[in-house]
C-alpha cells in the first residue's frame, strides 16, 4: 500500500481512536487452517502439547454462550501464524509510529448464532478498564482478527468515534448485556456526541482499536458462528507496572509465545 493512503490510516486511527481495514489482510489460506486450529482448542485438541490459559469459556460449557478463550496461540501452530502475521505488525506500526510491536496478550472469541436467553453480546468498554497491570500512558491496541464474514448480523463489534479521548471512564462491562443501558450511563458522562461505527469485515479482514476507545457488540442473528481472534498490542512505548512480569505481562519475555510482530 502506498505510503499515502499509510499516513491516511494513521490520521483516522488517531483521530477516530481505530481504524476498519474492509479488504483482507491475512491470506485465505492461513484464515482456513486458523478456522480449523478455532475449533481444535474449542474441542481440547491442542497440536502443539499445550493447552491455552485459564479461560471463562471450556469443552463441554453451553455451546450457545459466547466463547472465550485465553490465549490460543500457545495450542496451535496455525493460530500462532495467524497471530505473528507481519502484516498485522506492519499497520499497527504505520498507524501509531512504533519501531516495535509485540502480540502480548490473544483471545479467542467464538460468537455463536443467539439462541433463547444465551448470553453472547459483548458489553460496551475499554480494555484499559481490564489492563491495569501496564504503566498509565503505556501504548497499546487491539488489532481485530476476523476469520469468518462477519455481517451486520451476526454481531459486528461497533465503536464509539474518538471515545479514546474520553479518558479513562471506568464504566461498561465486557460481559455486560444490556448493551443500551451501558450506552447510556456511558454517554451521559462524557461531553461529545456519541456517534457510532460497525466493523463489517470479510475473513481475514482487521480492525484496530486503541486502549481507550469504547466498543462492544450485540447478538449474531445470523446462522452462521462470528469467528474472530482479538491480538492486544505493544509498542516499545509500554512498560508494566514497577516492570514486574505477572497476569497478563507474565509471558511478555518470550516470543515464542507472545511474538514480536515488528522491529525496525
């Protein structure tokens, strides 16, 4: 891509608080096999002798519940290629000017289609909320994964624009599902006007997203699974709390669990 439409993206990432790259960026091979490795973890089969972190969601729990999954890539070689993709490092570093990007932390993130009162929307919030374990100021974002077409249903994430400018709000909830009263208590704190935008990406199609922006995503009424990994980012702009490694920096010292994506 021309360095032109780069310093584009940079302009609407800084300003918007991400960026919605519609055209596919990890080649449809690799999405394929990531969709297998997807559903080998979800089924405890994990081909590289080691099973993923502690996670809210394991075999055998609802299948209609929204699928959470710590830390893939440590159980699958196709999910570590997916996640170390360069080309994933090569836009987070165009749009925030980074000389080192690092994949610190992967979930795993299987949205089955709604069914009864199973709970699968993901409640509006800022991942900074969940990552008090890195230094206040510490550059981080989220690059997006999808790995099967995801639609107006079958529960996009959607973004607040420039609510990364909003500070940090300590309000929403991940697991949240009243996705309009969350809307609300949220809006009514902040001073701009609340204005909306939705991720519709084909597989292999990415979204990045600051710390600090508020997102979620409501229910797939599709027919089909909404398959995404979420890659949580570094720069060399980040530093853990008191430099300690533990919770979610624990892994952070070695690459072949957390890779480094970029490095000039």
């Amino acid at each position: 891509m021309a360095a032109a439409n780069f310093e584009n993206a940079k302009s609407r990432y800084e300003t918007d608080g991400y960026l919605i790259l519609p055209q596919p960026v990890i080649p449809a091979e690799l999405v394929m096999r990531a969709v297998e490795g997807m559903d080998a973890i979800r089924r405890s089969e994990y081909d590289t002798g080691r099973p993923p972190c502690s996670s809210p969601w394991k075999h055998g729990d609802d299948p209609n519940k929204l699928c959470k999954i710590e830390q893939p890539q440590f159980a699958s070689k196709a999910v570590f290629e997916l996640v170390s993709h360069p080309e994933l490092g090569r836009w987070a570093a165009q749009i925030t000017g980074a000389t080192m990007v690092q994949a610190w932390w992967v979930q795993l993130l299987y949205k089955p289609p709604h069914v009864g009162n199973a709970n699968t929307n993901v409640g509006w919030h800022q991942d900074q909320s969940y990552w008090g374990i890195w230094e206040d100021g510490s550059q981080l974002l989220t690059a997006w994964v999808a790995i099967s077409d995801v639609t107006a249903d079958s529960g996009p994430m959607f973004f607040a624009k420039g609510s990364h400018k909003w500070g940090l709000r300590n309000q929403g909830d991940f697991f949240g599902q009243d996705l309009e009263a969350q809307k609300r208590a949220i809006a009514a704190q902040c001073q701009s006007e609340w204005i909306e935008d939705t991720a519709i990406l084909p597989p292999g199609g990415v979204s990045f997203h600051h710390c600090l922006t508020v997102h979620g995503s409501g229910p797939n009424t599709s027919n089909l699974p909404r398959r995404s990994f979420a890659i949580h980012l570094r720069t060399q702009n980040s530093r853990p709390v008191s430099n300690k490694r533990e919770g979610l920096s624990q892994y952070i010292d070695d690459p072949s669990l957390c890779p480094i994506l970029f490095e000039e």
